[in-house]
C-alpha cells in the first residue's frame, strides 16, 4: 500500500516522559540553586532575603519529596501533569529570581530550559501556552524585583538599555528554542514511525514469502499418509459386503482424493514460491505490478536490453525489498494517472535500469526536493480530486524508496515535462517519472546459464 494511515506523525507523546526524569532534572536544579546562593553570599558578600530564597527552593525539594514517595518511579505522566511540573519549575525560578536581581541575574538565561523540555515532550498548543507563561513572568521580573545589594550598600545592575536587551534576547530565545525543538523533535518521531512501518511492510512480506516453503513441506510430508488411507479403503471396498459399510469407505476414498488435489495445489503453490527465490528480471517487475494492472488503468511495459545485441535478460534474486518497494511505486503511479502507466526496465552488463511514468499531473515544485521524506502531506494541489478521501503522507514513497536502497537502487525523481527529466522524448508522458538504477552484483543477477533455477522441493529426513 501506498500510505499507512495508522501512523500518525502527531501523535501524543507527553506519556513517554517519565516521573523520574523530572525529578532528576529537578534535583540538579535545586543543587545548582543552592550553590549560586551560596557562592553568592560568600563570595560576592551579596545582601540576599536568605529566608525567601530558601522557601522558594524548599518548596521545590518538598516537590520532589511527595512525587517521589506517593508516586512510582516509572509513573508515565500525563500531557496535563508534565505540564503542571513545567509550570511550577517556571514560577518557582522566576520567583527566585526575583529576589536576585530580576534580569540583572545572568542566571535569568536557565528559565528557558522547561519550555525546551515541553516542546521534545508535549503537543505544540501546550509548548504555546507553557512559552506564553515563561514570557510573562520574564516581563514580571524585569519590572518588578529587588535589587542585587551587596554588604556595603552597592546596588550590582547593569544599565537600563542592556537590560531591554537582555528581556528581548530571552523573549526570542524562548520562541525560537520552542519552535525548532518541537521541530526537530516532530521529524525524528516521524522519521522513526516511517521505519517501523517500513520495518512492518519488509516482514509482511518475507512472512509471506517463507509461508510458500511451509505449505510446500506440509503437501509433501502429507501425501504418503493419504496416499496409504487411499489404498486402505480400496481394498475396504472390495472386501466389505454391507452396503451400508461400503458406502461408508468409498467416502473415505473420495475424501482422500480430495484431499489429495488440495494438497497438490498447495504444494504446487509452495514449490513456485521456492522456484521463484530467483527469477527473470521481468517476472519479478511483472509480479510486484500485477495487482494494480486491473484498476481502470492502461500499464505498459517495455522490457529489453539497453543496447541492441546486449546480453541476455538476468535472473535476479527475489527478494521482498524489491517486490514491496516496486509496488508501492506503481501504485502510485497508477493513483494519479490519468490514463496510462508506462515500466520501461532496461539492461546492460553493469547496470539494471526501471523506469515507472505516468500521464498524471506529476510531482509539484513544492515537494519536489522532499520526494522520499514521509509524512509529506501532498504531491500536488489537485490530488485529493483525484483520490477522493485520500490524505497522503508519503510514507508509501518513503517505504519503497527505503527497501529498494537497500536492496541496492538509486532512485530519481523527476517530471515528464521537464528538459532534465529521464525520458523527455515522449511528451505523452507528462506526469511522475520515478527511476531506478541498480548494480547487477547489488541483486544477484545472473543470466541463466550461469545459474540454473532451484529444482522441486526435497524432504529431507531427520535423524
């Protein structure tokens, strides 16, 4: 498939943070609180309001002391929660600083770090509202605050202008910090989400190739048993004189050669997955297109060699990256075409070239240098005409552009109408064009002398 709607970029994140990591985090602020009073007081022989300053850091240790005893240390906490304990480190560090000089107090520059933290944890609405509280309680400080004085009656600030400066600075430094951490923090766990799927779509599909070896091994270890239950009615038939009993094991060999079909069917299945762990070039291109060949669409294919008298068509290895991630391409391809789907797959002795175009709209300017990321919402502005309740985060070209590098391709991206673009030549092809290219070493390509095809499957007996 081309997207998968159950990953969901803008997920809630807030029950990630532990309990303890706030605690933690708080701990070390209450040790570095403690040592600037100190350092201060002694060093600097700072006139500090002690008993205020130690009741605001008392209130944090108190804090610490009930989450830590009443509640579990791998408590998940809840968006509301995290930000209430955000809120009060904030209004606990701008009291303090308060009745440290206000923005005079270059220690002023650490009220940033709780609404960092909320825009790696929280939804972007309460990174806002955590953001427009920092703020306020910046202005509040900078206006109103007692002075830093020290023994001998000095008054330590710095002038007026710097302190604007300094007001603005933390202003920005709040917004920006929010902004680009909630960001980064947004594409890393979308990045992360797109891999897992990709993870899961690279398993389903090698379950899927597995299954063809069990059915297989299963059909050959069961038809000795029906062949002798077979074999045993027989002689039952000819035997039994009771019509009654006779009619009753003609059932059993009837049933035995039902199941007998079936099994062959099944192993017939089994052996073709086994055979097909390599095949021809085509087969494989022709498989992974094949369920979006009946969906109102024209797909053209142009399977040759690159050159005239080239070599003979390779046998490449199976595997479920390429299946998964060609598909995924031309399901694409097919959603926005207006008509028709053209695979072009060419050869050389180095290289295997695919190509997938389409007489759609192609890729827009704007996510044209984002072709590949996931959760790229639109391809163009007129998409969702044409995939009526479609809502697309390119995670479906994220996936396929994944598997299929890792099996070895380079992809491009391009428009058919472009001067650039890989087949510029047919102007009927109008719309996405997306190439691959792969070293022949990079999927095991052989031609078939070189290698034969795997032969039925063989029971091999325990010992």
């Amino acid at each position: 498939m081309v997207d998968q709607p159950g990953f969901n970029s803008k997920i809630n994140r807030s029950n990630w943070v532990r309990l303890r990591t706030l605690i933690v985090l708080r701990w070390v602020a209450i040790g570095g609180q403690l040592a600037a009073i100190t350092v201060a007081q002694r060093l600097f022989d700072l006139d500090l309001n002690l008993g205020l300053c130690f009741l605001a850091i008392s209130a944090s240790i108190v804090a610490n002391l009930v989450a830590v005893f009443v509640f579990p240390e791998n408590k998940r906490l809840t968006e509301f929660e995290v930000a209430w304990m955000l809120l009060f480190d904030i209004g606990q560090l701008a009291f303090l600083l308060a009745l440290t000089g206000g923005l005079n107090n270059p220690f002023a520059l650490l009220i940033m770090a709780p609404v960092t933290i909320s825009a790696t944890a929280l939804k972007p609405g309460t990174t806002a509202l955590l953001g427009a509280a920092t703020i306020g309680f910046i202005s509040i400080v900078a206006m109103w605050h007692l002075p830093l004085r020290t023994e001998d009656g000095f008054i330590m600030q710095m002038p007026q202008d710097f302190v604007i400066g300094f007001w603005t600075a933390l202003v920005i430094g709040v917004m920006f910090l929010g902004l680009f951490a909630s960001r980064i923090t947004a594409e890393v766990h979308a990045m992360s989400d797109a891999l897992t799927a990709t993870q899961m779509a690279l398993a389903r599909e090698q379950k899927l190739t597995d299954l063809g070896g069990v059915v297989a091994a299963a059909a050959h270890e069961l038809g000795t048993p029906l062949a002798t239950i077979k074999l045993a009615s027989a002689e039952l038939i000819d035997e039994l004189d009771d019509p009654q009993l006779k009619e009753d094991a003609m059932l059993i060999r009837d049933q035995a050669d039902r199941c007998r079909d079936i099994l062959r069917s099944m192993g017939h299945a089994g052996k073709d997955d086994l055979l097909m762990r390599r095949a021809p070039l085509s087969a494989v291109v022709r498989e992974a297109a094949e369920p979006h060949e009946n969906r109102g669409k024209n797909v053209h294919y142009d399977i040759a060699a690159l050159t005239l008298g080239g070599p003979k068509q390779p046998t490449i290895d199976r595997h479920p990256e390429i299946i998964h991630g060609l598909r995924n391409l031309v399901q694409n391809a097919v959603d926005f075409a207006a008509a028709n789907v053209w695979i072009d797959v060419g050869w050389d002795n180095e290289t295997i070239v695919l190509t997938i175009s389409d007489d759609g709209p192609g890729f827009s300017s704007q996510v044209m240098g984002r072709i590949g990321d996931p959760f790229v919402s639109e391809r163009n502005k007129g998409s969702s005409s044409q995939r009526p309740g479609y809502d697309g985060m390119g995670l479906g070209l994220f996936i396929a552009k994944t598997l299929l590098e890792r099996s070895g391709a380079e992809l491009s991206f391009a428009n058919g109408g472009d001067a650039g673009s890989a087949a510029p030549q047919f102007e009927i092809r109008s719309g996405a064009i997306v190439q691959a290219r792969w070293p022949l070493d990079r999927i095991g390509a052989t031609s078939d002398s070189e290698r034969p095809a795997l032969g039925e499957n063989i029971a091999i007996e325990a010992t």
